[in-house]
C-alpha cells in the first residue's frame, strides 16, 4: 500500500425529504447565493418549489442560473462568473447531476481568480482559493457531489478537461434517492456506467497488497450491478436507488483510491468522445472500458482473472486464466447491453472519421501518455479506439 491523506470534507446529508433542509444548509456560508441548474427537469419534478421555500423560509437570498447543458460549457461558466461578482453572491448551489456541480465547482473557482477559470483547466494556473459550494443530487453517475474534481467542455476546440484542486470538494451535499425517480432510462443506465468505470478505473492497479480497498471496490461494484436493474425495472424503488446513489458517491469520494494509484485512460479517452460528439459521459465510457481492457488484459492477467472471478462470478476453472478474464470482460459487456448502452462506437453514432484526431488531442499531439496501469501513447489510443468500434459481445 501506498502513503496517503486522505480527507474528504463534504458533508452529505441522506435520505428522504433531505432536500427541505437546504436553507439550513446554506446558512452557515452564506446569506445570497447562486442558484444554478440545468434545463429544467427540476421544475418539473418539482423540485424547485422546495428548493426555492426551504431558502425563503432561511431568509437566503437568491439570484438564477439555469441552463446547464450535459458536457457543461465553458461559455456559461464566464457567466456565472460574472454574476456571482456583480452580485457579490457568497455561495453556489448545484441543484442538478455532474454536468451542473461541475459548472457550479468552476463558476466558483473563477470568482477570485483575475484571469481566465480556463488557465485552471490547461494547467497554466491553480486555483488559491474558490466561493464555496453547495449540492443537491439528482441523478447518481459522476459523483462529483463528494469530489475534487470538476470537467467544463471549452466551446473553442471542443476541448473537454477536468480540474482537480481539494479546494472544490463541495461543503455540503443533499442526497435524497427519490429525486432519482424521474430519470429516463437512458440516463439511469449512463450514470450506473460512470459508477461503474469510477470503481474500474480504481481497481486497475500496479500497487500491491491493497487488499482492503480491492474487496472495497468489487463489493460497491456488486451492490451496483445488484440494484441497477432493480431501479430501471422499478423506478420508485426506494431501498435500491439508496444504494446505487451513496454507491454512486463512495465510488468517487476519493476513499476507494487511498494507498493506491488507479489508471483513469479510459476517462481520459471518453472525454474525446464526449467533449467532440456530445454524448452522455457514461455511454462513452461503456464503449471504451472493454475496449481498453482488451487492449492491456495482458500486462496483469492476474488482476484480471480476480476481477472476473469476484464481480462476475465467473469459474476460476473456466478452461484457462485468459479465458477466465476474457469471459469478465464479455459479462461487462453483456451487462452493459441489458442497461440498453452500446459497446461499440457506432451504437452511439460515432463514424471512424476523427479516431486520429482524438489519439492525438488526448495524447496532447503525442507528447504525452495516458493511464497509470500501463501508459498510453498516441498510438496506442487509437488503437483503442479501433477497437471500440467492433462489438464483440455475445448476448
Ligand atoms: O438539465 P436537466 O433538465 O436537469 O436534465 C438532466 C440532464 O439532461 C437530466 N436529469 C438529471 N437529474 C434528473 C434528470 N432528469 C429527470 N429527473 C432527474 N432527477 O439528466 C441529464 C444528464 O445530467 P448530467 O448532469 O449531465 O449527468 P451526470 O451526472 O452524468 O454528469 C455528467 C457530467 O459529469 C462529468 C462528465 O464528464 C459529464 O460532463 N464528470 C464529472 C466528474 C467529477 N466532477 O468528479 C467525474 C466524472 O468522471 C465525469 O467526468
Ligand atoms: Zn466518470
């Protein structure tokens, strides 16, 4: 195991009606906020009405910025930024999923900064300090609502990167699991596949002996794949949206990567993907994670037969231990088709036209590599990306 800090300072309040009690939350931060979020499903749930009595009835303030879009744009950020310094507002909250923390995370990290919030996100800067930020979770998939962690899609180039900076970790989150009812489907299966790959990327280790945190991430990972046809087949299913949702948070607070170093290209890649096609982040991912694990399955095989071994239940006898990991990587795939996701990038209408594009904006024009588990060049990503377009899983 490797040294580590951890601390993770966002405080979750979970559970039913957790949502009422967002004045109370506020208050300790700020007496006027920014109110943010997305393209309007929380007015239709409802949502809203709460949100806005619960911050009357603390005498909080408010000022509006909705219209945050999946793959959130830099555009918006610059003018919240904006507004929030106009209005000398004290506090973001996030009413939505990723997309809407993130832009919130950024908007509050380019407050005090007198350049461009961009500088934070091509390594030109690092942020000294932010406006704090407040969250309410409506769809279990980023888990950015416990994490340091926040991507913005920069309109010129399509350029999607992330920021990572402990200074973002929200201060406090909501989570209550029925605000995930009203889900599509679709997006139910995208955020289990974002849940997913935050375990995967986790698992796929060089580090030894980190036994604790491998069972840790294949028993969140069996919890995930237990409950998610229960919430797609029942979508009012309380007890099992509780458990995909704190999963969803566990899976990303940063406690399942202590004392060891996950491998995260298959993000890195995804993010090409999302960042030029606009398609939703864990779609991506159910197309480049079993590509990419057929791509490296062979540098540790071992980690592989374990991984098929303890989350898919395959044999370990099942004929030989290449087999054996190649039949976990066919499970996933298989799961993945159950949710309704392709796995291949035509299923998600990517043509092959910009795989060389895409090796090259990731790899920063070949200069430098992705992935810890093994590092990958240019070259090597698009081969992944080759891959990703053949849909190999049998049903
Ligand atoms: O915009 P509204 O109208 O709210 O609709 C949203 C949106 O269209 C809808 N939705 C959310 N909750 C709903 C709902 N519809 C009905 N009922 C509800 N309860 O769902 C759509 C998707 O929302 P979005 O916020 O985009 O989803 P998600 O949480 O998957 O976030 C994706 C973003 O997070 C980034 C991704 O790259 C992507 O940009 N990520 C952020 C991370 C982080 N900050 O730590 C880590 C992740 O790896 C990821 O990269
Ligand atoms: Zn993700």
């Amino acid at each position: 195991m490797e040294n580590f800090i951890f601390q993770n300072p966002t405080r979750i309040t979970f559970g039913k009606g957790a949502e009422n009690q967002v004045g109370h939350e506020v208050l300790p931060y700020a007496k006027k906020i920014l109110l943010h979020y997305g393209g309007g499903s929380i007015k239709k749930t409802g949502l809203y009405q709460k949100v806005i009595s619960s911050l009357k009835e603390a005498g909080i303030e408010f000022i509006e910025l909705s219209g945050v879009q999946p793959n959130p744009r830099l555009s918006l950020v610059h003018e919240g930024i904006k507004i929030c310094r106009e209005q000398r507002i004290q506090l973001v909250l996030a009413v939505g999923g990723g997309s809407v923390i993130d832009s919130a995370k950024a908007i509050g990290a380019g407050v005090p900064y007198s350049g461009d919030v961009w500088d934070f996100y091509t390594g030109k800067a690092v942020p000294k300090e932010t406006l704090p930020v407040g969250t309410i979770l409506t769809i279990p998939a980023a888990g950015s609502e416990a994490s340091n962690s926040a991507v913005i899609t920069n309109e010129d180039g399509w350029f999607k990167r992330g920021l990572t900076s402990d200074l973002i970790y929200p201060k406090f989150s909501i989570l209550n699991p029925e605000l995930a009812f009203t889900l599509p489907k679709h997006q139910v299966a995208c955020g289990v596949s974002d849940i997913m790959a935050h375990l995967m990327e986790r698992y796929f280790t060089n580090t030894p002996n980190v036994e604790l945190t491998d069972r840790l991430c294949e028993s969140t990972l069996k919890t995930i794949i237990n409950n998610a046809p229960l919430v797609l087949e029942q979508p009012d299913n309380y007890d099992a949206w509780a458990e995909v949702m704190w999963g969803g948070t566990v899976a990303h607070n940063n406690l399942l990567n202590t004392g060891r170093t996950g491998d995260w290209a298959s993000h890195d890649i995804e993010h090409e993907l999302s960042g030029i096609y606009d398609v939703a982040h864990g779609a991506g991912l159910a197309v480049i994670f079993p590509a990419w694990m057929k791509y490296v399955y062979q540098h540790d095989l071992n980690r592989f037969v374990q991984y098929a071994v303890r989350v898919w239940n395959v044999e370990n006898s099942f004929r030989t231990p290449e087999r054996t990991a190649l039949e976990g990587i066919r499970r996933l795939e298989n799961f993945y088709h159950s949710m309704g996701l392709a796995t291949d990038l035509k299923g998600i209408g990517i043509d092959d036209n910009r795989l060389e594009e895409m090796a090259s904006k990731c790899t920063n024009s070949g200069h430098s590599t992705v992935g810890n588990f093994v590092k990958l060049g240019q070259g090597d990503v698009l081969q992944i990306l080759k891959l990703s377009g053949i849909n190999t899983a049998k049903k």
